[in-house]
C-alpha cells in the first residue's frame, strides 16, 4: 500500500469554481466546498498530494463556462 494521498475531484466542483470565478451566486455550502476544493488543488499543485478527474472535465464544465448556469 502506497503512504501517497491521491484525491478524486469530480467536474462539479470544478464547475462550482468557474461559477465563483465568474461571480455567480452560490450557496454557502458551495462556497466552502469551493475553499476546500481550492486547497486540495493548490496541496496537489505543491506535491504534497496527488488529484485525479475525469478526463471529460473539460465537456461537463462547458455549459456553465459558456453562461449557462446549472442548478
């Protein structure tokens, strides 16, 4: 068994990023699973943790990164 932390991150909380990013309106709740999500990307981004996604990310989060919101 390997000591590496590897984390999945589904397209929906990429897409709750884009929705902040483009100063949409979430919920409170949204908005600190954003924080989270956030540091565990940046935890990656630093090494300290490996992040896996789907490689569809990019297709799921189309909609909203257009201006169509999703619910």
């Amino acid at each position: 068994m390997s000591d590496e932390i590897r984390v999945y991150v589904d397209a929906c909380c990429f897409i709750d990023m884009a929705k902040k990013a483009k100063g949409l309106l979430l919920t409170k709740q949204k908005e600190d699973d954003v924080w989270f999500i956030t540091k565990l990307l940046e935890a990656a981004k630093d090494g300290k943790i490996s992040s896996m996604g789907k490689l569809l990310i990019g297709d799921e989060s189309t909609p909203t990164l257009n201006g169509i919101s999703e619910s």
